[in-house]
C-alpha cells in the first residue's frame, strides 16, 4: 500500500449467491461505501455493482487501502445480514487490488 495510489478493486459474492440483484441491496451497498469513504478519506473515481461482485476504482491518499476495504467489506456483511436476513459471508474471501499507473491512463 502506497500514499496517493490508485487500485482496482473486486470482490465477489461467496458461491456467487447475488447479493446485489434487488435495488434495497444495492442502495445499501451505495450507503456503506459512501461511508467507508468518507471515514478512510478515499476518492472514488468509479464503481460498479452486479449481482456477483462489485468494483472500485479508488485513490488512498494515505496507505490505508486493506483499513478501509476491510472495514467496507465487514460493515456491509453485518448490515446486509441483519437487514436481509442472511447468514454467514457475503463475501468469497478478500477483496482483490491491483495498482493503476494513473500516468498510463492520462490520469493525474
């Protein structure tokens, strides 16, 4: 983890059961990563939810991307559990980052 990095990020669901098929699970996705980036001063550039797995592209100014994907990823499980009525993870595991050359896409 750098300052000032750029990642790709992307998790997918456990068994690829659809988390985010139905608009009160994606809004719930929406107010738990709005919160998450808020808390971890985080800039998303983009994001997309599918029913699966979701993706992010965000800069850390500070080296905090596992903090605050981490933490996005548990807050999320523990709320979407309680509103939705599931159990367990939502989640197959950790959330794969992969870091962008901002440069290499005329990004700054």
């Amino acid at each position: 983890e750098f300052p000032d990095a750029h990642y790709w990020i992307s998790a997918k669901t456990n068994s690829r059961f659809p988390a985010f098929s139905q608009p009160d699970h994606v809004a719930l996705f929406c107010e738990t990563l709005d919160e998450s980036v808020a808390r971890f001063g985080l800039n998303l550039f983009a994001y997309a939810v599918l029913p699966d797995t979701y993706e992010l592209f965000v800069s850390t100014p500070t080296a905090n991307l596992s903090q605050a994907v981490g933490w996005f990823q548990a807050t999320l499980t523990i709320r979407y559990n309680r509103r939705f009525g599931h159990v367990g993870h939502v989640f197959r595991g950790r959330f794969k980052a992969i870091l962008v050359s901002p440069e290499r896409y005329g990004a700054s």
